[in-house]
C-alpha cells in the first residue's frame, strides 16, 4: 500500500481504537454487529472520561479526541478498523500536508488506487478493509470475536 496512505490509516485505527477504549471505560459496550450499535440505548450524545465528547450516529459514532475528532462505523461483526475515503479526509483535515497529500484530490486519487491494486477490500456496505488485517480479529479491542 501507498505508505502515505498507509501511515493515515495506521494513525486513523489508531484514534478509533483510544476512541473505543474510552467508550468501554464508561461502560458502552461493543456492539456484535451494525444494527445492534444502532440499536443499542444510549444517549445519541454525551462525554466520556476526561471531559471527551461523542456523538452516536447510524451505524458509528464520532469522538472528539485531544488530538483529532475521528468518525467511524462498526462494521457487519462489529469491527472496529473499517475505513472510508470521506471518514480518512475528515479525520486528517487540515493535516493533509503532514501525509504527504496536497489535497483531498489526492488523497482520493491514491484511495481508489490502492482499491483497484486490491490492498483496499470494500466489505459490500460503505466499509474498505486493508487486506493484509484481513486474518486477524478486527471486531474487538481485545481480539476476542464476538460468538455467533
């Protein structure tokens, strides 16, 4: 994969992850699935530990971390390291430079690239996987997959 790519995706899950750890310290548990995190009754926004704000949408909540606000879904099981071209954009913001990317045009350039080299697996709903974390649980932060 583009290193620059793979260096946004790297710091994005990244950021998802802390985001979902700070989740679970406050007791929102991990969904086993989409529809059961768009299900689940909590308020569609609050705080977490340290003050951090969240907002629960759709299939994914975003998180107002020190460092960046990340946006993302769960996917189909549940996972936690799905990626989308605008959630990647959104994440880097104003950052974009520091990834080696003039623009967003870029950034979209070299994501369909990497899709139609194969390192990006689109999962049939909104979600691209990287294909090499294909093998490992990517539903929990504990590597535990949820039972069926």
């Amino acid at each position: 994969m583009n290193p620059r790519l793979a260096q946004l995706v790297c710091d994005y899950q990244a950021s998802v992850r802390c985001a979902v750890e700070l989740m679970q310290q406050c007791a929102i548990p991990l969904p086993a699935s989409n529809s059961d995190w768009a299900g689940l009754d909590i308020p569609e926004q609050g705080q977490l530990t340290g003050g951090i704000r969240y907002f629960k949408h759709g299939y994914g909540c975003a998180v107002h971390l020190p460092t960046a606000t990340v946006s993302f879904d769960f996917g189909e099981q549940g996972e936690i390291d799905g990626v989308t071209l605008s959630r990647l954009a959104g994440f880097a913001k104003n950052r974009l430079a520091q990834y080696g990317f003039t623009d967003e045009d870029e950034l979209k350039q070299c994501f369909e690239h990497e899709v139609a080299a194969g390192a990006l697996v689109y999962s049939g709903y909104i979600l691209y996987y990287v294909v090499a974390a294909e093998s490992r649980p990517r539903n929990r932060v504990d590597g535990h997959t949820p039972s069926a």
